[in-house]
C-alpha cells in the first residue's frame, strides 16, 4: 500500500512532505512517521487536529525532544504510548511514564521496553511482583547484565533473557544447547547469537526454532552458505526474510516457491535478486517483487503489464510505480486489479480514475470507489443509490456527503464478499 510505504522512512518518497496537507487523517500520518522530513514540518504535524497524527510525531526519533517532551504529557493515552516507545524521548521523560500510577499499562509498558528508559526504572520493575512488568524489563536491552544473568536462574524468565541481545555470552550458548524448545527458540531469535550457533539452530527437530534462527540471520559460517539448500525449509523460509548479507540471500533465487515468494517481499534482496525473481514462473513470487518497496519504478512498470491479474494488482501497490502506468491499471480488464488500484485509499489515484470507478460494473471496484475519501461527491451521491447495499452503506458513510443519505435502490445484487 502506498500508505504504508509512505510512512516508511527507509522507502524513498519523492515529494513526501507535500503529503503533509493531505486531507486523509491516515496520509498526513504517514508524513508525520517519516523521519527525512524537514524538524519544521514535525513541529507543525505535532499541533495536528488528530490524535493520530500526533501520535506519528510522537513515535518519530527525528522528532526534538522538546517536541516529545511535550507530547509525553499529551492528553491521548496513544500519543503518551508512542512517545514511550521512542527512543528519542528524554530519559527523565521515560522514567515518569514508566513509573506513574496513573498511567494506562499500555503507556508504562512501552517505556518499559524503551532502551533509553534508565536502568534503575528497569531493576525497579524487575525487582517487583507484577510479572508483565519484570518480562518487560528483562527484555529490555538496556536491562544490566548482572540482572539478566540473576532472572536465568529463575525457569519462567529463561525464554525471556534468552532474547535480550545484551545477555552474557556464555548464558546465550548454554540457552541455544538449552532442553527446552522455548528457551531454544528465544535464543534462536536473539540477533547477538553467533553464526555457528545459529546455523546449529537452524537444524533443530522445533520447526519454529529453525525459523527464528533463520529470521534473525546476517551471516552464515561459508560451509552453511554453500549447502543453503540442504537446511530445513523452515530455516531458509526465515532467512529469505530476513536481513542477511547478499550473498546468502542470492542463495536463495533458485529455491522452491514457497522460499521465492518470500524473498520477493524482502526489502533487503539486492536488485539483482529482484531482477531474477521478476521473472519467476510462479505468480506469487513475481507478485513479491511488484509490491516490494525496495523494487524500482522500471521494474515495476514491468510487472504492472504481467499476464496474471495477480500481479498487475500487486504492482499497484508499488510506491514507485508512474503515475500512468497506475491510471492504466484504474482501467484493467480484470476487476480484481481495477479494485486494487482504489483500496486502501490511494491517495495518488487521479479523479478520472475515482469517476470511472465510481461506474464499473463490478460491485467489489465501486465499494473500494465508495470508500475512498477522494471520490467526487457526485459520484458518492450516485453510490448512496447503487443497487448493491454494501455499496450503498459504503456511501451513505462518505464524508462528500453533507448528511447521512437514504438507503434506497432497487433489487440488490449479491453483497462484494
């Protein structure tokens, strides 16, 4: 969705902040979680009439601090919430909402996990009888490693500590060789694990095991990179996903479809792996690459002309894809892919292809033609009488519409399941 891409700093958005104007609650978020946008403009959306957006600044690291400091007394547990969460945030900040009786948990266990929040927060919460918090702190990274060392004597804290990344070494090999397939899973999946152990893992009889060790995966000792393919499929499926160095993911091109398919949705694939995939005769691998964020624009245009329906509708979501090539897909002979170009509200889809939506003969593009706020108010009016009542209800609930509208219409058609 190009929403979600445009809240992704790690996406390249040209243009974004001009999205900051946008009417849709949901864009001007997404502006607002991007941390390549200018201070000026953060400060701006921290004023925003929605809590949403608010809270999007509030979990924003670019943020000030003297922004989050504020937004940490916000009134909104949410934004309270988000600002906990950031690692931004002033520590002293962290500590009151961490600490404050009259916190909801929601606020004082995302400050929990805060790695910023002080580490006498931490102990303190350890130290106590509310077992969330003493989990949330012990898998806190900033938690001391003396403390974590004392919570592994205790059996229902293990697959915790097992995952924090700043666990003593000789705890972290003994938990991977643990009896206890938990404890070997929260090992598997602490990304400090080492390359040996994690490839041990990666071969365990706990198919979830295999996968944790595999989605936490950068590199591999050379032996396991040139026999990928002989380790379990659950362990390639995770790192397939994962962050890994490039040339293990290159491992991975001629793998089955169900690995394939995995890889085309990795933001982390070098382009040459996406090329590759690109044209993989299995439609749901092409499908990855097409909707990949990390997927260029020429690529994706590519795609958007592919045989299968399937395809062309996951090249819609690309947020690289020109603006044309998107119009043409607003005209595409299969509904599934015409439908796809609206849904999720989309800001960028051209009036044109809103009014053309708003006639389609398939009932699924006019309720996506119904739910986007950009459809021209003629066109919603004309909805709030269309003869399928999903479409009708879609529209009457359209903010073109000044007041609720009747539902009437003639014989309805089958409900757009």
């Amino acid at each position: 969705m190009f929403i979600a891409a445009l809240g992704d700093s790690a996406v390249p958005i040209e243009g974004a902040p001009a999205w900051a104007t946008a009417p849709e609650v949901a864009v001007r978020a997404a502006v607002a979680a991007r941390e390549d946008v200018p201070v000026a403009l953060l400060e701006r959306l921290a004023a925003d009439r929605s809590p949403s957006v608010v809270a999007s600044v509030a979990g924003n690291r670019a943020a000030p601090p003297v922004v989050l400091e504020r937004l940490a007394g916000h009134p909104s547990p949410a934004v309270r919430a988000a600002a906990a969460a950031n690692p931004a945030t002033p520590a002293l900040c962290l500590a009151r909402l961490a600490t404050a009786p009259s916190e909801p948990s929601a606020v004082a266990l995302a400050a929990l996990d805060n790695p910023v929040t002080p580490a006498e927060v931490l102990i303190a919460a350890v130290d106590g009888n509310d077992p969330v918090r003493r989990a949330r702190a012990a898998r806190n990274p900033a938690c001391p490693p003396a403390v974590l060392r004392r919570l592994a004597a205790e059996p229902a804290m293990r697959p915790v500590v097992a995952a924090n990344p700043s666990l003593p070494g000789d705890l972290l090999a003994a938990f991977a060789r643990s009896l206890e397939p938990a404890v070997r899973r929260s090992a598997a999946a602490n990304p400090a694990l080492g390359p040996a152990l994690r490839a041990r893992l990666g071969r365990d009889h706990y198919t979830s095991v295999q996968r944790a060790a595999g989605e936490q995966t950068k590199v591999l000792p050379a032996a396991v990179v040139d026999a990928l393919d002989t380790m379990p499929l659950a362990f390639r499926g995770g790192v397939a996903g994962a962050a890994a160095a490039a040339a293990i993911l290159a491992r991975l091109v001629d793998d089955t479809a169900a690995v394939t398919a995995i890889l085309a949705r990795n933001r982390s694939a070098p382009l040459d792996v996406l090329r590759t995939l690109a044209g993989s005769p299995d439609p749901v691998t092409r499908a990855g690459v097409a909707r990949n964020p990390a997927c260029p624009a020429s690529l994706a245009d590519r795609l958007a002309a592919d045989v299968d329906p399937k395809v062309r509708a996951a090249a819609a979501d690309n947020p690289h894809l020109p603006a044309t090539t998107l119009a043409r897909l607003g005209a595409d002979p299969d509904p599934l892919v015409r439908a796809r170009v609206i849904i999720g509200s989309d800001p960028r889809c051209e009036e044109a292809t809103l009014r053309r939506a708003g006639s389609d003969r398939d009932p699924h593009v006019r309720l996506a033609a119904a739910l986007h706020p950009r459809t021209p108010s003629d066109i919603v009016r004309a909805l709030a009488v269309d003869r399928n009542e999903a479409v009708r209800r879609a529209a009457a609930d359209h903010p073109a519409l000044p007041a609720p509208v009747a539902l009437a219409a003639g014989p309805d058609e089958s409900r757009p399941s």
